[in-house]
C-alpha cells in the first residue's frame, strides 16, 4: 500500500543512525535491553502516517520535515536561576527537577526535605557507577511497542526521574519536573522517561512542565511509567507550554492498584503538534481514575490526546474530561478508547469531549471507542463541538455585562471546568490565572469597534 | 402626573420575517404596575424580548422610549445598566460560572454606570444574603454555578433575588409564574411587591390570572394577536379569569 504520503517519510535509518554512533547504547548501566529494544521495534513499525487508525487526524509533517538531531550531551550552557523563575509554578515551593536539552541539571535542581523513605534522583545521577541500579520496571508501563515515539524513546532517553514513595507517606508540597528545551538547531530532540512508584497509602502531587527557552522548532519525546499500589492517591499534571513551533510527544503509562486515586490532568497549551498517549491499566478493585484534559490552540496549532482506559478489575471508576478551546486554522484531536475486560464487573466508565471553536475554520476529530467484554457495566460518552451559547450570551448582557466580558466569562468558566478539577489549591490557583490571562489576550474573544457597542 | 419611565408607540415587530407585535401602544408611569395578559401565541414573549434587546426580534415599526432615550438603539447590557430588568421565563443554565461572581459583576457594572462605588466581596455578600433570606433561597446557591441543577422554583426565586439586588427602575417579569406552586409563588410575590417603589415600574407578563392575586396590578392590559385589545383596572383580570379569553375576543370582533 504505497501511498504519496508514505513515499515521502524520511527514510527509517535518519531515526537509527545516531544510534550507532552513542557509546550509551550499549552501556550496561543505561539499561541497554530495553534501548535495544526500542530500536528494533522502530525499525520495524517506522513511523506512523494518517493511513494508520490512531493516527488518522494527526498528520506527522511537522516533525518528519525536521531534521532528527537526538540531544544526546548535556548543553553547554544552563539557563538561570532568575529565568526559572519566571516560568509558570517558578515560585512555587518544594522539590524540583530541571532538566535542559534532555538533561538533569543539579545545579537548577533542589530536592529539599522529604520524608523518610522518599527516593528522588535523576537517572543520571542513578547510573554513574557505584550508584542506584535503574528500575527493573522502566519499559513496562510504557513498552517500546505502544508507539513509535515510544520505542524511540526508549532507544534514546538521556535521563529522567526516579521517585518512589514508600508506603503510607504523604508529600504534601508538589514535586515539579521541569523540562526546559534550550538548544538552537530545529529537530533538536530532548528523550526523557520517568519512573514514579507510589506506595501503599501514600499521596503525591507531580507537576511535569515542558516549556522553551528556544524559538527553534525542538522536539519533546517524554515517557511517565506510573506505579499506583493499593490506596495511594496521585495528581499528575501536565503542563505543556512550548514554542509555537515545537513538537510535544508525551506518553503516560501506569498501573494502579486496589482503592487507589488518580486524578492525571493534561493541559497542552503550546507546540505546533503536541500529541499525549494516556493509556491507564485499572488493575485493582474500587478504584477510581480521573483523566482530565484541556487545549487551548491557535494558528496552525494541533493538540492530540490518546487515551486508552483498561479496566481489568471491578467496581472502578474512570472518568475522562477534556475541553477544547480552537481559534484560528487549529485542530484538536481527542480519541478515548475504553476496553472493560471481562472480569471488570460494575465498571462505572464515563468520558466526555466538549470543544469550542471560536473560529470558522478551527476544527476538532473526536472520536469515543468501547470495547466492553463484561456485562454488568455503566459505560457513557459524550461529545459537543460549537460556539458560544448565545443565550448565555445574551442572560449575561440582560444583567448588564458587556458583550466582550459575558464571552470571557462563558470561554474561562468552560476551561474552568477542568481547571477547578486539579485537586492542590496552589496548583490550581496558579493554573486558574494563567489560563485567564491567554483567554483575554486573545483578539477572538474582543468585540469589534467599541467594547461597550455592538 | 408622575414621570413616564416607558412609553411603546405602535410597535410592530417579526421573528423571522413573520409579524408577530402589530401595533402594540403602551406607557407605563412611575410607580405603576401594569399587567399583560393574553392567550398563547398573542405575543407577549415577543414584547418582552423586545424590550430586553433580543437580536432575533426585528422591530419593523414604532418607537420606545425607556427613560426619555430611545430604548431600540441601545445594546441589552446598556439597557440593564440604564435600570432595565427582564427576569426570564425559562432562565439559562450557564456552566462553570459562579453565581456569586456572575451577580456581583453585574451589579458592579450598574454601579459603575450610576457613578456609584463598586461593592467589594463582603459588601456584596451582606447585600445578597438579606436578598436571599426574603426569597427564601439557600445561601449554598451562591456557590453553585448559574442555574444549574436548580429546580423550575428556585430558578424563578434565583430571577427575582437578581432584580432584588439589581434594583432597576423597570422589571418586565415574563412568566414568573409558570411552574411555581402556590407556594412559592407567594414567596416570589412578597419578594417583587416589596421592590415596588413610587420611582419604579413594573411590567407583569402572564397567561394566568393567578399570579395577580399576589401582585396587584394598577392596570391591565390584554394582548391578542399583536395589538393590545383591551386596557382595564385590576378587575378586568378577575373578569377575563370568571369567563376566559374567548369571551372578549369574541366581543372585540363585533363592533360595539
């Protein structure tokens, strides 16, 4: 099935070569397996064309017409202290990790004061002799094989965290991994994965921030392997906020145990392409996971969320939620695929997509997917694509708001729906405003002529 | 004479290019309360539509004056700022917005246009608690967003703490009493005749003679295919209640 657009692809061995060249590839300390691994199964799948199902509103074009230059060396130069701070959650307290180009820098990296038991290091920092063995367990949440971003990662990740929190622990104060792209050259390509366990009865808060420092179109190909056990409680938020012109590849994997809690947010507000594979195993009884997302894009933007709910055990809950913002020519693609296996009795599975479009030729592909194998099952989804209501509209103006502040309104409280979901109040607080602000700054939201006559 | 606050001169106005107001004449004096009954499909949404500046309304003919200023050429948010109120029939639901944020940002833009001080967030909370309690509405609604998931009741009750806080010089009530029990629409009646005031009007819409037990009307009006009809005291609702619209529109047709 040779199609123009396949014939186009660059060619695999551009993805394979700097392979070859990297003493990390066989370095036994650096998981060298798993790498392998990743290589092959790139070498045989190749990358993805809209031919493909999952694929099929995500053309690829703004990542294969870029060079592939893995940033594979640390850089030479570390953004500053007083730049972080100006990032978004730059002040906000507690641990974090910044990694630039693809690479720990302890130097930007504050661990502070964990409770007893807390293990909190860079792989690189693990991987230099006499230091921790990598986790037997990296490439199991997400195997090479669930994409081919994926397997590429896992062939060229640099570095990442491991966080294991041990049983009946709470960390109170989130833990920011900030991902900061620096380098120059477009198709420069950070490969980060992490390793989060959070142990029995215990709660954590983790941010995961991707942002630039560069205008060049870079490339973010991140990989979160998430163990959830018996109880625990996670908050994960993703926060993507890079250059227009960036590349956003991001896969979630986990597994979560018996009455756990997971809330796993998305809020993808950068990149020209920005794709997000969430794929959640439920594997204990009466737990409860929450995916929850919101796109804000513009321009020639497209925002991507693949989501595949596996509910392996019973009486557990999913529920998923994005919110879609569209202006300009931009795209927005949502696919959620729930899978009840058999044994999943009592699965409470709920999934929702609204999006808004605030222009007459955004446009968004969303598409629900059931595979259900249990019989006692209460599985729902739903999807809206439209515009402003114009009777809320006009509720707004009756009481006296301006035409412009009742669509500010009505756009921020439709974000505010996911936003009030993130559970820490700091977190969401900071969200919350940030948000506000890209929504006023947006000419589509303004009134023509004067704001007070139309 | 006391001031006119509205004043409708031969009103004609379509939905989609179909007549709907033929001629509707009307003017409504300080400290009145005027009522417009009709049967349905006579036209009575249409007129409160219009004055509260629905774009779907075209206004083909005739004239209001709200206030000595031409109400037509002003936008629905400079006409509740002006001391305009329409207090739905069917109130919208709007998602994801507080009620307490969304009421005190309107009251703050009236404010704002009455060269008044803004309220801040304890003031406004004073204000629409003591609202809340004569309307008999839980305070936990103002944490609730707008509407939603309020019963038929409380949206009505929701309406009229609005035009409590609101305070406008004219309220067009649309309906308020579909869908309240008897009960509550005691409550909402007790709520809007202690907002009649010798400097403001009211302007009454409904089918059923019902509600103005409760809100005793000055005049009364009866609307029947576009054109106000006939025009009587508060008695000619008890008339039109004992022997229905069928008998005056009957007697309309034939000349007297």
């Amino acid at each position: 099935m040779a199609s123009p657009k396949t014939s186009t692809l660059p060619q695999r061995s551009v993805y394979l070569e700097p392979f070859a060249a990297w003493p990390r590839a066989t370095d036994s300390a650096w998981c060298p397996a798993l790498r392998q691994s990743g290589l092959e199964h790139f070498e045989q799948a190749g990358l993805p064309t809209t031919q493909d199902e999952d694929w099929r509103f995500t053309p690829l074009t703004p990542f294969t017409r870029l060079p592939f230059r893995p940033l594979l060396n640390p850089p030479a130069l570390l953004p500053s202290l007083e730049q972080l701070d100006h990032l978004t959650f730059g002040r906000q307290d507690g641990p974090r990790l910044v990694f630039v180009d693809g690479h720990l820098a302890p130097a930007l990296s504050r661990v502070g004061e964990l409770p007893e038991g807390v293990f909190l290091a860079g792989l690189s920092e693990c991987a230099r002799p006499g230091g921790e063995p990598l986790p037997a367990e990296l490439g199991q949440y997400v195997p090479p094989t669930d994409s081919a971003f994926a397997a590429l990662n896992a062939a060229y990740f640099t570095d990442g965290v491991i966080l294991r929190v041990p049983p009946e622990t709470a960390i109170q104060t989130p833990i920011r991994l900030v991902h900061i792209t620096t380098a120059p050259e477009a198709g420069s390509a950070a490969h980060l994965r992490h390793f989060i366990q959070v142990g029995r009865g215990s709660q954590l808060t983790v941010i995961g921030m991707c942002v630039s420092l560069t205008g060049a179109a870079h490339v973010t190909n991140l990989v979160t392997e998430l163990a959830v056990e018996e109880g625990a409680r996670l908050e994960w938020v993703s926060f993507q906020d890079e250059n227009p012109a960036a590349v956003h590849l991001a896969t979630l994997g986990g597994t979560f145990g018996k009455s756990s809690q997971a809330w796993l947010h998305s809020f993808a507000l950068g990149s020209r392409l920005s794709r997000t594979n969430i794929r959640t195993h439920l594997g204990g009884p009466g737990l409860e996971c929450v995916l929850n997302g919101l796109y804000l894009t513009r321009n020639q933007q497209l925002a991507d969320h693949h989501m595949i709910v596996e509910h392996a055990a019973p009486h557990c809950a999913s529920h998923e939620y994005f919110n879609g913002i569209l202006d300009d020519r931009s795209r927005g693609v949502f696919h959620g695929r729930i899978l009840v296996r058999q044994a999943a009795q009592k699965t409470d599975a709920k999934q929702t997509n609204k999006n808004i479009l605030l222009s007459d030729e955004a446009q968004v592909n969303t598409k629900p997917q059931l595979e259900i194998y249990a019989d006692d099952v209460k599985c729902t989804h739903g999807a809206t694509i439209g515009q402003l209501d114009e009777d809320c509209i006009f509720y707004l103006r009756a009481r006296g708001l301006g035409l412009e502040s009742a669509r500010q309104l009505l756009i921020h409280a439709f974000a505010g729906e996911i936003i009030e979901r993130v559970q820490h109040e700091s977190v969401r607080e900071e969200l919350d405003h940030l948000i506000r602000q890209r929504l006023e700054q947006n000419p589509h939201l303004h009134v023509e002529g004067s704001p007070e006559h139309v | 004479m006391s001031d006119i606050i509205l004043e409708i001169c031969n009103l004609h106005a379509s939905v989609e290019n179909k007549p709907i107001l033929k001629g509707v004449d009307l003017v409504l004096r300080a400290g009145e309360v005027h009522a417009i009954m009709g049967p349905n499909g006579s036209g009575k949404s249409t007129l409160s539509a219009v004055l509260a500046g629905r774009e779907e309304y075209q206004v083909t003919a005739g004239q209001i004056r709200y206030g000595g200023k031409d109400l037509l050429e002003m936008a629905p948010e400079e006409r509740a700022r002006e001391g305009l109120f329409l207090a739905f029939q069917y109130p919208v639901e709007i998602p994801g917005v507080n009620s307490a944020y969304f009421l005190k940002a309107a009251l703050n833009e009236i404010r704002k246009h009455r060269g008044q001080p803004q309220l801040d967030a304890m003031e406004f909370l004073t204000l629409v608690k003591e609202k809340m309690k004569l309307l008999d509405l839980r305070e936990d609604f103002l944490k609730r967003p707008v509407n939603e998931s309020f019963s038929g009741g409380e949206k009505k009750r929701n309406e009229i703490v609005q035009m409590a806080v609101l305070e406008p010089r004219l309220a067009v009530l649309d309906e308020t009493d579909s869908g309240l029990d008897i009960d509550a629409l005691k409550v909402v009646s007790a709520g809007v005749n202690r907002l009649k005031l010798p400097t403001t009007a009211q302007l009454v819409i409904t089918h059923y003679q019902r509600l103005l037990n409760y809100i005793v009307p000055d005049f009364v009006h009866v609307l029947s295919d576009g054109r106000i009809v006939r025009s009587g005291g508060k008695e000619l609702a008890h008339e039109l209640e004992a022997r229905g619209y069928e008998w005056l529109l009957k007697t309309e047709l034939q000349p007297a």
